[in-house]
C-alpha cells in the first residue's frame, strides 16, 4: 500500500482489474459454449481438388476481355443481350478472370446495363481461410 501525503494508505487497484478479468472470463467461457459443436462422426466436403468452372448461364469475362456465354465467344455486351429474352435480362450473372483489369470489368457491367441487362451480379470464388 502507498501512502498519502498526510499518512493515509491509498488502495491498490489491483482487485478491480482482477474482478474485471474474471468476469471477461465467465462471459467468454459462457458465450463460447452457446454454439452446438459438429458431429464427431460428420466428414466435412473437401473442394480443393476440385476443378473451377463457370455456371452455365453465366457470361465469363476472359483476362483480355473477350466474353464468352456457354462456351461461344461474344463480339460485345449489346449483342449479348440482344439474344436474350426479356425473363434472362432480368440477371446477368457475371464471371470475370482474377486477371481482368477492374477498369475493363466496370465498362463491361456499364455496357451490359446500357444494353438492357436490369440487374449485373458478380460470380466470385470465395475460400475458407
């Protein structure tokens, strides 16, 4: 204990911080058990020998920006939308190559709205990490 000027013995915070880090605790102890645990038995899927493909029905964008919708070439984004019916330019799904410049992809996505398509959604991959 430290003292005062005047001689009176000043406390020690070191309880409250005790009390505050037993009680962060019990709460973390509490909360971490709130979710059910997986099945021992469960084998979970394993996707990485797993080939990438593109959707069926969805336009790949390519890394030198030739545009491709199941598996013939595109000339460009009107052309594209002109072969489609009213109901497919609802949604335009759109896959473009990890390479493709951003700059090239937002031009895309411009002309395919230009052009009649009413909703661009991006197909992307996404990874457990």
């Amino acid at each position: 204990m430290r003292k005062l000027a005047k001689g009176k013995p000043q406390r020690e915070p070191t309880i409250a911080l005790i009390n505050i880090v037993f009680l962060m605790l019990v709460f973390f102890m509490v909360a971490g058990t709130l979710a059910q645990p997986l099945d021992p038995s469960l084998r979970l899927v394993q996707t990485q020998d797993l080939e990438g493909r593109a959707p069926p029905d969805a336009l790949v964008v390519h890394s030198d920006g030739r545009i491709a919708f199941r598996g013939a070439d595109q000339q460009d984004a009107a052309s594209f939308i002109a072969t489609l019916s009213e109901e497919e330019r609802a949604v335009i799904r759109l896959v473009p190559d990890r390479a493709l410049p951003a700059k090239e992809l937002v031009s895309l996505t411009r002309d395919l709205r230009s052009a009649g398509a009413q909703k661009v959604v991006l197909v992307t991959e996404r990874g457990l990490k």
